[in-house]
C-alpha cells in the first residue's frame, strides 16, 4: 500500500513540473507578431538616402544642373560641338548680378558663360515660376538692350551681341547669345553677315531646346 502512495504522489510531482514549463513559451514570440525578422535586431535596417540627394527630375548631375537642365545642355553641345563655347557655370549671384533674376523667381535653370571674357557666347534658360514668368522674360529682354548698348566694350563681337535671342516658351524663357567663331563669317567684315550668321544659330539651339522641353 505505501508503495502504491509513493508512486502515485511521484506522479503527481512530474504532472506539477511539466505544466510549469510549458507555460514559459517561446522568447521568440513575447513581443510583435513572432516573426524572426521583426524581432532580430540584426535585421537589415534599409539606409537613409544620402544627404542632399534626391529623387526623379530634380536630381541634380555632377556639374549642378538638374537632370531636365543638363538634358539642355547635352542637345544644345550635341548640335555646336567645339562650336558651343560657354565653360563657366553661372552661379545663382552671377546670374542675379547680370540679369536681376534672382532665386525667388525661378523653380530651375541652367546658365553657362565663357571663361575667357574677351568672348561673349553665352546660354541661360530659366524655369520660371509661373507668377513671375512675364518678370523673368522683360529681365533678360532687358539684359540683351544692355548688352546691345554697351557694344563699344566688345567691339569684336558687336554682330554677335546684337543677334542674341529671347525666347519664352511657357514658363521657360531662353537667352541665346552664341555663334561661336566669326572672323571667318565675312570676308569683307560686313557685320550683317555676322549677324545673320548668330541668328541661325540661335535659332537652332532655340528648336533644339524647344523640342527637348516639350519631350
């Protein structure tokens, strides 16, 4: 009979212990939905995108320009070549210091001008705000009259200067002032011809950039 008690109460203990240990549960699971990746900390984190970096159109390329207006750029050196001489960024103060289109203005734009200052060619195109599209078109129109009165500093680019091109497209506005070399446009030194010559080419670059802004 006592065999029997301590058997049993044996039994009793051995049921008491595996109830306790079953009620613990997994670590695993104490917290979220008991997924491993939620509860690893050694989960991947993904990373923060770069400081200053940013995404779609306005990325901007290695020279500064965004991604629409280093596009410009690309066609307009694709139609001149060697012929495309402007090599200096115009910075947002240049750029307000020649024209009085200041930052507040303008959503984008691209503008290059030469290195060499005895050369004048020179390409900006702005992406105006929309309220301050007309403000933008009359500060270039006025930046050419300036240049066309002030003629006598470069007196070798006179045709140049004069066939310069303002043109608004939307609420983008273009000022063309390139050519390149002209020494060799006219023999006689007739200043129509350089002028004529200009002309043509601003047009061009104007049609190039118009079909690239409209793509």
């Amino acid at each position: 009979m006592k065999k029997v008690l301590v058997l049993l109460c044996a039994g009793i203990l051995a049921a008491g212990f595996a109830g306790c240990g079953g009620g613990e549960g997994d670590p695993s699971q104490a917290q979220g939905d008991g997924t491993a990746e939620e509860n690893d900390p050694s989960a991947e984190i993904p990373e923060a995108p770069a400081e200053g970096s940013s995404d779609g159109e306005g990325e901007a390329s290695e020279d500064g320009w965004s991604q629409d207006m280093e596009a410009v750029k690309t066609a307009v050196v694709d139609l001149l070549g060697d012929d495309y001489w402007p090599d200096m960024a115009i910075e947002p103060d240049v750029l307000e210091s020649m024209t009085g289109i200041s930052s507040d203005m303008y959503e984008d734009y691209f503008g290059e001008m030469p290195m060499i200052n005895i050369h004048v060619d020179t390409l900006i195109v702005v992406k105006a705000k929309e309220e301050q599209a007309d403000a933008v078109e009359q500060a270039l129109l006025d930046y050419h009259e300036a240049s066309v009165s002030d003629t006598l500093q470069y007196p070798m680019n006179v045709g140049k200067i004069q066939a310069a091109r303002v043109e608004r497209i939307g609420n983008y506005v273009i000022f063309a002032r390139l050519g390149a070399d002209t020494a060799d446009v006219s023999e006689t030194g007739d200043e129509d011809e350089v002028i004529a010559h200009c002309r043509e080419i601003n047009d061009l670059v104007i049609e190039v950039i118009s079909n690239k802004l409209r793509h």
